[in-house]
C-alpha cells in the first residue's frame, strides 16, 4: 500500500474525528444555552457561525486528499451563495440587531442584600447593624482570619456573632481551606475547619449562626486536570464532601453551601462533572448543598455588557436550579485580590435592581468593609433605598453584548467538548475511521 495512501486516510481519519468533535460541542453548547433561556436574537447567530466553522475545513481536507487532484474546485456556485449568506449573516448578526431586553420592576419583591464580611462586629457602630437587618438580615462572615477559634481570636469571633445576633443578623461562616480555595488539593483543610468551626458554634451557643460556605474555585497551586487523571482523588473529595453535609446537618443542625462561578454550576446541564474535574473544584455534583451562590463578578465584564452578563447568568441559574436557595455575589465593591475591577455605587445599585427585577432570592455584596472605608458609614441604608425603592413605571433595561454572550456560550461548549473524555470520545474516533474507510476505498 503506498505511504501517500496511507498518509491521505489518516489525514482524512483525523479530520473527520476532529471535525465531529468540534461540531458535536457546538451543536451541544447551542442546545444548552437555548434550554438556558437564551433570547431568541442572542442564539440564532451561533447557530449560523457553526456551519462556518465546521463545514470549510472539512470540505479543503476531503478536496486537497483526492488521490488524482490537489487542485480544490467549487462544482457548484450555489455553495459559494450559500457560504456568502452565512458571511453576511454572521456580519450582520453579531451586534444583535440592538436588541434591549426591558424588564418591569415596579412589581418586582424587594430583595435581601447580604453581605460578604470578616469585620470585628464589636466595632461596629448600630445604625450599620440596624441597616444590614433592614437590608435583609443576613452576613457571610469571613472566618479565615480567626482560625483555628481558640485563644483571643475565637472570643473575639464570638463576641462579634453575638453582637449580630442582639441586631437578629443571621450569618454563615466562611471556613478557610488553608491558604487556597475549596478544591480537591486543599479540600480536607475546609473539612477539618468547618468540623471545628461547628464545634466552636455548639460550644458558644451561637444560635444566629445558620451553617457555613465555602468558596470553591480553582486552586491557586495545583494545575488544571485537563486528562482527568485524577479523577479518583476527585470523587473522593465528593464522597468526603457528602459526608460532611451530612453528618454537620445531622450532628448540629448547621446547613452547609458553597459559593462558586458559572463555569462550575453549568455541569448541571448535562448531568456530568467535567468542567469541575479540570479545574479541581468539586462543586456540582456532588450535591446536597443546602443553598448556592453564584459568584457572578460582573465588575470584570466590560461596562457595556454587565447588564446583559447579569441577565443571561441569573436566568440560566433559575433554570438550572429551578427549587433551589441561588442567591448572587454580584460584584466587587471592596477588597478581594490586588487589582481586582471594583464597581461604584450606581452600577452596584443597577446590577442588584436588575437580580430584584429577574425574582433572584438574594444578592450578596463582597465586600462590605471596603464598601463602609469607600462609600462611608451610610453605605447600607444608602444601597438598599436605591435598590428596594417603589417607582411606579420603573423597569431596568438589559442592552444586549456580544462580549457578554460569547464566554456564556464558549462555558456551555467547553463542557460539551470534554465529553470526549468519556466512552463516547473512543467510539467516535472508531467510528470516523469506519467512515473514512468505507467511503474511500479505490485507494485502499
């Protein structure tokens, strides 16, 4: 058999594997961000940029591995009217026709605004504690900086949920994973101190302690796991993470969720955990968390698309949790990492409006010390009046953004694309090698 017969149906082999790949994550990522409650306007323009991505390829690799030709010749002008209606429409398309996605807001139900925070509650002044049980009543307490809660740090930590709890603020800890995010590196740190962290709270009495969340993300130190090969060591992160709900539901009555971002709550839309094996962050499954909190971030999308990323977000998590506790850490008003995009105060009231307008359950600001050293001590009252105020006619307009629809789409995609990981991958990749050589076979 001659090498250049051999090298023209691996090249072709390759091709198609390749090609049925691609189009299988795209047509998936479509159907998942349709099923998301994508409009209409937004997903019809993927729709018409899959063929130009998929179709060209194919059809240079089949023409230029022909055994007697290396010449690619268009047999038919109607393929070429057809790719230059594709070209126009995906042009024309892009911008989204200026659509603008008006939503009522006059009947919208206030919404609670919780708070992200590790302040010393013993310092602060009572108009901030009255406005934050006005607010919503609700405190996600950073307790990274009082561990292990013993010695000064522990009494001064319960000092100050007791003081929240004379104001009925409830709060839920944010027990630290060493000095990382909750991922399957670093996941026993986060066991051992939520277990201690529940110890502390049974020992104190803290009854306006309600549980604990942790803040699962891609860890700092450890790469991405792209072959999945550790796979074992991640669902046993899952099963020991099970466990824990469990048994801290049980043996406390203290309710444990997590706080993450859209790349990892999006497995759910396929019922598998591929995108979370490979950033290592074990998050949905493995389930039973009782409430999430979709770290929404909308400081880091473009001024023009914050709107627009919000809406697709907060909509796709109703979906996806259609009976579950979403609640949304919207955007970054102080603190977080060095150099991190912070909102201001408008786009902050604008951003929460807009969750107040789509029924979300709940916002959360990260991060409320930076807020009061920024905006000042009225910073709470200030938010929630521009917020929950009644307006008659009042509605938030939702300009659309590419740049806000591209990432959403390229998440559901990617989580489609992994599948190949799978047995679904191998038999594709039989499968093209059959078709290849069935449909050449004068060279073979």
């Amino acid at each position: 058999m001659p090498w250049r017969v051999v090298a023209r149906f691996v090249v072709r082999w390759i091709a198609l594997a390749i090609t049925g790949w691609l189009a299988y994550g795209l047509l998936r990522g479509l159907s998942a961000i349709v099923w998301l409650g994508v409009p209409p306007f937004d997903w019809v323009w993927y729709a018409t940029i899959i063929p130009l991505i998929v179709v060209p390829p194919v059809y240079l690799l089949w023409r230029l591995t022909e055994p007697r030709s290396f010449v690619v010749r268009v047999k038919s002008p109607l393929n070429l009217v057809l790719f230059g209606i594709l070209i126009v429409a995906a042009i024309i398309g892009y911008n989204g026709f200026g659509q603008v996605v008006v939503l009522p807001l006059d009947e919208a139900k206030p919404i609670p605004i919780a708070f992200w925070t590790g302040a010393d509650f013993t310092r602060v002044p009572d108009s901030i504690l009255e406005d934050i049980r006005a607010a919503g009543g609700r405190v996600y307490f950073g307790a990274g900086g009082y561990y292990p809660f013993d010695g000064k740090r522990g009494l001064t930590m319960a000092a100050s949920l007791r003081r929240l709890a004379d104001y009925s603020i409830d709060a839920y800890l944010a027990t630290p994973a060493g000095d990382d995010f909750l991922s399957v590196p670093v996941y026993r740190d986060w066991i051992t101190s939520t277990r201690r962290a529940a110890v502390f709270v049974q020992r104190h009495g803290l009854s306006n302690v309600r549980g604990f969340i942790g803040d699962a993300e891609p860890p700092f130190h450890s790469p991405m796991d792209f072959l999945g090969a550790q796979r074992a060591e991640f669902e046993r992160a899952v099963s020991d993470l099970r466990a824990l709900i469990e048994s801290v539901q049980r043996e406390y009555g203290l309710r444990i969720g997590v706080t993450s971002t859209w790349a990892q709550f999006v497995d759910t839309a396929d019922g598998d955990a591929d995108l979370s094996i490979v950033v290592r962050s074990p998050v949905d499954p493995p389930g039973g968390w009782a409430f999430v909190n979709l770290m929404t971030y909308s400081s880091y999308a473009p001024p023009d698309a914050r709107p627009y990323a919000i809406y697709l977000l907060e909509r796709a998590m109703a979906r996806l949790y259609p009976t579950g506790e979403v609640s949304h850490l919207i955007g970054l008003v102080g603190g977080g990492m060095p150099g991190e995009p912070l909102l201001d105060f408008d786009e902050l009231a604008r951003d929460a409006r807009l969750s107040r307008a789509l029924g979300v359950r709940e916002v959360a600001v990260f991060q409320l010390d930076g807020a009061l050293r920024v905006y000042g001590d009225d910073f709470v009252g200030r938010l929630m009046a521009a917020v929950n105020s009644s307006q008659p006619g009042a509605t938030v307009a939702v300009p659309f953004s590419r740049l806000a629809s591209l990432p959403f789409y390229a998440t559901a995609a990617a989580d489609a694309l992994l599948d190949v990981r799978g047995p679904f991958g191998w038999a594709w990749i039989a499968l093209s090698g059959i078709i290849v050589f069935r449909t050449y076979p004068r060279t073979l």
